[in-house]
C-alpha cells in the first residue's frame, strides 16, 4: 500500500485553465505539505496543515488554494494557471513532531501550455 | 528564515569509491539535519537524518557528520554503487519541521 498517494500523476493543461491535484495518506499523520519542485530540482514549501489547520502558507500566488477536507487528505487548486506553474508538486506528512521524517508522494508533474 | 547551501551540485564517482556532499546552514536555532534521496520519477525518501546533540551518525554505508560550531553537515557514502546513483537533498529544520531543503547534487555511480 502506498502510504502517500498523489493523483493524477501527470497533468497537462493549457494556460487560464483550474485544476487539482489530490493527496492522501494512510500513516496517520497529522501534518501534511505541498511542495514544489522546479525544473533545477530546487524544493520549496508551500502550504502545511495540521489537523486540517492551516499552519505555513509560504509567499505562493492566492491562486493556489489547499483544501483539507480531513487529517488524511490535503488537495491542492490551482486556478487561472500561467506558464510558470509548471512544476513537480509533492504532497509529504509527517506525524507533526519535531524531528519526526517527511514521507513524500511520488509527485504530480503539472505541464502548463 | 533559514538559507541552506549544498555542494556540489553534480559528483560523479567510479563505483566502489566514495562521496561526499556538504551542507551549510544560516540559523543557529535549527536542530534536525534529514538527507533524502531522490530517485528518477519518484519522491524523496529519508535516508539519514542527525539531531543537533550528536555529532555523528553512521547508518550501514552511509555517515552524516555535523558540526554545530561551524553551522555545516556532510553526507557521506562508502563503497558506492550504481543503485546510488540519484539526486540527495540535505534539509535543516527548527522545531516544528519546517524543512528548508538544500538545491541538490546529482550523484552518478560509475560502474
């Protein structure tokens, strides 16, 4: 069983368009991320949850919109997406101790055209 | 906020030999130094992680080392091979696991 599970994989999308992307775990962790990795492979954070509260909302585009429905799941909106969106989106938990490891999805590669 | 550098970038060993990728961090507070390991079409996974009470941690062929006074980690694999081969992350984080992550280095494993 994966234990971080992002959908779809891959997404490819003309510019001006809104679209999600799903995360969901099975660890029971508490805190869930978004990150997004660049095409210098360059990781940064963008949103954290805990306990489906907002808790880091790094300088991103209010374009970008997390939604928590539940401890397990943290899904992610984009609307109106530009060329520069284009990325590899990582959902990652954590049991939300300090020092506790990150467990990250296998990506979401998002395709701006 | 914290400001980690890692280097180099790119390293390319034969295989058997070792490597070596070095992180530097800016704040002093931050306490929990994890390396993760990136394959192709796949995301990070932890390999070794250092809290900032040890100096040094050693994990089968792979060591971390850190020293607090000067603000820097290292990462080093021994006896290398090709299933090494991949993109390794060094983090930093204070408290609550806000992980600031390293830009990467490429790691090839000649055979």
């Amino acid at each position: 069983d994966t234990a971080v599970s992002q959908t779809p994989k891959y997404l490819v999308t003309q510019m001006g368009n809104d679209k999600s992307i799903k995360c969901e775990q099975n660890l029971g962790h508490d805190t869930m991320y978004w990150y997004k990795q660049d095409s210098k492979k360059f990781l940064k954070i963008m949103f954290s949850y805990n306990n489906k509260e907002l808790i880091i909302n790094e300088t991103v585009p209010n374009r970008f919109s997390p939604k928590s429905p539940d401890k397990a799941h943290l899904n992610l909106h984009i609307n109106s997406l530009e060329l520069g969106d284009s990325a590899v989106y990582f959902c990652a938990s954590t049991t939300g101790t300090a020092g506790s490891p990150l467990h990250f999805g296998n990506g979401t590669r998002l395709t701006v055209t | 906020g914290e400001n980690v550098e890692q280097h180099p970038s790119t390293l390319s060993v034969q295989e058997g030999d070792s490597a070596v990728i070095k992180c530097t961090y800016s704040d002093s507070a931050s306490n929990y130094f994890p390396w993760y390991k990136q394959e192709l079409g796949k995301g990070p996974q932890l390999i070794i992680d250092i809290r900032s009470n040890v100096g040094e941690k050693k994990d089968q062929r792979i060591a971390v080392t850190l020293n607090k006074t000067a603000k820097h980690f290292s990462l080093h694999i021994t006896e290398t091979q090709p299933e090494d081969s991949a993109v390794y992350f060094c983090a930093a984080a204070t408290g609550a696991n806000n992980l600031f992550f390293g830009t990467g280095t490429r790691l090839t494993v000649i055979p």
